[in-house]
C-alpha cells in the first residue's frame, strides 16, 4: 500500500511539471483543426496587375491576368492569452485574349516583421511566431533575400520574409500560416522558373520613398486595400493578449508543487500516526 501511494505521487510529479510545447513543429491537426473552428474573418482581399496594384517585369508577365489574393483570419486563444491569426495567400496567374499561359510560379516571399530593417518595430519574427502551416507540404524558408542572387535578381531593396518554394510549375498556389503575431501592412515578391519573369506589390515604392512600414492595431479598423497603399496583410511584431488572464509557466509549477509537498506531508501524518 506505502509503494502504491508513493508511486502514486511520482506520476503526479510527472503530470504536474511537465512542461508544455507548441511551435510549427509540434502543432498538430488536432490545434489548428479547433483554431479554424473558432476562428473569425479578419481582412480579405487581393492587388491585380489589371488595377495597377502589381508591377511585373519580363518576357512574360506583364501581358498576363496576375493577382495576389489575401485572407487573414483571427481566434482568440484562452489557454495561451493571446489571438492567433491565419494567413492565407494565393498567388494567381490567368492568360489573356492575346497571350497564352506561361511563366510559371518557381517561388514567392512574403514579408515578415524585422527589427533589423525596422527600428518602430520592437521584435524580430522568427520561426517560433509560426504556429502551424496551413498546408504542411508548403513549407517557408525565414531569411533576408536581395536582388545579389539570381533567383531574385530584380527584388527592389532587401525584404525580410518567408520564401515559398513551389514544385510542379504551378500557375496558381497558396501557401499559409497560423502565427501568434497580428497584421500590419507589407510586400510580397514572385518569380517564374525557365522563362525569368517577376513581380511584386505596387505599394512597395511607397517604402523606397519614405521609408515607412505601415503596422496596424488589431481592433482598430477593417484592413482593406484602400489603407493598405497598396500592400497586403503580413505578420508584425505585436502578440495581442486577451482580457482574460492566464496562469505565468512559473506558477503553475509552483502550484504543483504546493500541491505536491502537500500530499507527502500528509502521507508523513499518516504514516507516523500508523506507527502510534
């Protein structure tokens, strides 16, 4: 009975103190299935070459349908205190009258925030502000890409982001990601595999310009492409936390331990009163 209940109070332990894990890696279907469930529509939305919200260059491009749709979705997360957000974006290519399809998509970047690149910003994204990917066989690559290498070799300036590698020489992908960080307004670059064609939003001239970043505050207003100027909704440097307040990582193990000093000491009493 005595090596029952000790064992008992080991596993209780192990229960109480084990710590908790959630990143890209480890978020399964089971999270991301009850985020999608409970998640609200945020801003949506696209930029057309035909509206003058896409620059493209090349052989190619510029004489096609080519549109970046947007889709940003929000769910409030009360086990973690904070609203998680679903980024979707679908990068679509459509022949005209007078030219046929070509140029297919080898890669797209999606900007993501950078202190480096950014002083108003306060903290980097890193890959641990990825969740979960919309579609795990879409994965991104986090890094600083210029125009130095061939495979970007008109970019305008330096961007800080998630690169899509795309297979199958597709004319139409979406790639996605749930991240603790809300929007703010920002660019995204694309590139076509054997015939060398590239775009990306108008709005990024504005940033050569100025040197502005847009950030938005979550709640504030709709995000549409009118106070977009010409960007799309990326992943910032702001967690949003919710009203209602969670236990810190260090007291909930404290808690457990409270609980667990106060079933050895009552196995103590016990044990000593046995023993009267």
């Amino acid at each position: 009975m005595k090596k029952a209940f000790i064992l008992f109070l080991l596993s209780l332990a192990t229960v109480c103190l084990a710590p908790s894990v959630g990143n890209a890696d480890t978020a399964g279907n089971a999270d991301t299935a009850v985020w999608l469930a409970g998640a609200t529509d945020y801003a949506a939305g696209s930029v057309t070459l035909n509206d003058s919200e896409i620059e493209a260059h090349g052989g190619v491009w510029p004489d096609l349908d080519i549109s970046m749709h947007y889709s940003v979705k929000s769910y409030d997360d009360t086990s973690q205190n904070k609203v998680l957000f679903l980024y979707e974006y679908t990068l679509k290519l459509e022949p005209t009258s007078t030219q046929k399809l070509e140029g297919a998509i080898s890669h797209f970047i999606i900007e993501v925030s950078n202190d480096a690149l950014d002083q108003a910003n306060t903290q980097t994204f890193t890959m641990a502000n990825v969740l979960a990917w919309a579609d795990d066989s879409i994965t991104g690559q986090l890094g600083t890409f210029d125009g130095a290498k061939k495979s970007n070799p008109l970019l305008p300036e330096p961007i800080y982001g998630l690169k899509f590698d795309l297979s199958g020489d597709p004319f139409e992908a979406t790639v996605g990601l749930w991240s603790d960080r809300a929007p703010m307004a920002g660019d995204f670059y694309a590139k076509s595999g054997n015939v060398q064609n590239e775009g990306w939003n108008a709005g990024w001239a504005e940033d050569l310009e100025t040197g502005l970043r847009y950030h938005w505050g979550y709640g504030e207003s709709p995000l549409t492409n009118e106070n977009l100027f010409g960007k799309i909704p990326v992943p910032d440097s702001v967690v949003h936390s919710l009203t209602a307040e969670v236990p810190e990582p260090g007291t909930v193990t404290g808690l457990a331990g409270l609980t667990l000093s106060g079933l050895v000491i009552l196995a103590r009493r016990r044990h000593l009163a046995r023993a009267h």
